[in-house]
C-alpha cells in the first residue's frame, strides 16, 4: 500500500471507530443489545478504493445514490474479489432499475408502484430476490422520493406479490426541520405495523451522520453513514 492509501486507510479506521463507538453508546442508552444495529457505509461522491479501504477495515454494507457511480464501484469490487452487500438509497428512474437489478441486494428507496412493478420485472432473472425497503415520506411531502403513509400498504402489496423481490422493510430520511425524534418515533410506529402485516420485514433504515442516535431510540436496524465516516462530500447531495 503507497503511502497516501496508506494515510488514508489510518483516517478511515479512526472514523469507523468513532461511528462505531456512536452506534455501541446509542444502543446501550437505548438498552438494546449491541450488535444490534448495522452499520451501511455510505460512500457516494467517494472512490471505489475507499469502498476497498472500508471493507478492509471490517465494513460490510454499502450505499450509493446514483447507478452508473455505484455499477463501476459494484464491479470494481467484485473485480478485487471483495463481496459487499450494496444498498442502493437514491431515486431511482425506471430506466435504471435493469442495472440497479444486476449488483444491489437491497433497494431503499422505493416509493410507488410503478417503481416496484419495474424492479419486479427487472429481478426476475436474479438468483435470489432482491430486497426491498419502502421508503416513507413522513412530513407527506413524496417530491423527495418516498410514499405518504395512505399509499404504503399499497405499495407493499405490490412489493410482496413480485416473485423477484422480498418485502424488507422500511427506510426513511427525518424531514427538514423536523426533531428526529418525531420522525423516527412515527417510522417505528409504521414499521411495527409492517412487521404484524408482514413477517420478516423487519428491517428499519433510519439515521444518518447527525441523527443516528434518535434512530437507535427509536428501533433503527440499519444507519446509513456518510460524512462522519467519509468525510464532507463536495457537491449537495
Ligand atoms: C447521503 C445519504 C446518507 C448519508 O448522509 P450523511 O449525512 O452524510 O451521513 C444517508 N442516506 C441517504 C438516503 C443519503 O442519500
């Protein structure tokens, strides 16, 4: 390793520890047992050798926002023999999911049934079913991607009735200006209501670098983690 991968591989380990040290004192404060929660890096903007870094380093998920940057860092991966599990958690245009279909085993950020359909469609040649989080719009604002609640079991439906994919669970990003603890206090609601519908959805996607500990609070299985593992990202997004 060169000196700069080097330096950079010292960073990374630091600030996986302080994001893992979060993680453990969330769960204790919320007397839940450690282990509980798994960590996705997210490594959007980021190169395909810090992926390689994190994994390394004991990083077992990872998420990216965007196909074609997530597809070459899929591929590049798997070229270094290294298996990940890659969540994707941007929007998603329908003419995407065919890619998105070929190396993600989770997709976060579904929102409507013709999304679903689509991603049905596109998983029917996988080998095993793709997973599927329903992401929820919790202020009901869906111009960010997610459902209002009155559309969720709707859209679930459609989920589990897709040979090609598995309903999950659910994912949802804490609203602009709303306290975090309302907005993940609200998703456990709904995603004990999935659990009953549904068995085997249990998964909860909830908390990011600012708010990982109110979604530990509140039954977070998952915490999908940028800046404070990465680094600040350049552009908005
Ligand atoms: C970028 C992104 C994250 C990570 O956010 P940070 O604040 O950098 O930790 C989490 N979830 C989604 C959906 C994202 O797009």
């Amino acid at each position: 390793m060169d000196r700069d991968s080097e330096g950079r591989r010292a960073e990374l380990a630091a600030n996986l520890q302080q994001v893992l040290d979060r993680i453990a004192r969330a769960c204790e404060a919320a007397g839940r047992p450690a282990g509980g929660v798994t960590l996705t890096a997210v490594t959007k903007t980021y190169p395909a050798s810090d992926v390689l870094l994190l994994a390394g380093l004991g990083v077992t998920d990872v998420g990216e926002n965007k196909d074609q940057e997530a597809a070459a860092k899929a591929a590049q991966a798997q070229a270094a023999g290294v298996r990940l599990r890659w969540h994707f958690v941007g929007q998603l245009q329908r003419n995407k999911v065919k890619s998105v279909a070929g190396y993600a085993d989770v997709v976060e950020s579904v929102g409507s049934e013709r999304l679903a359909e689509a991603l049905g469609r596109a998983a029917q040649t996988r080998e095993v079913p793709l997973d599927i989080l329903i992401q929820i719009s919790l202020d009901g604002d869906p111009s960010r991607g997610g459902v209002v609640e009155d559309d969720l079991w709707r859209v679930s439906d459609t989920v589990t009735s897709s040979d090609g994919l598995r309903l999950a669970g659910v994912m949802a990003v804490a609203p602009l200006g709303w306290d975090p603890d309302r907005a993940f206090g609200r998703l456990a609601v709904l995603a004990g209501q999935m659990g009953e519908r549904y068995p085997g959805a249990t998964t909860v996607s909830a908390g990011m670098s600012g708010d990982l500990e109110a979604a530990v609070r509140h039954g977070a299985t998952h915490v999908r983690i940028g800046t404070s593992l990465l680094g600040m990202r350049n552009s908005l997004r």
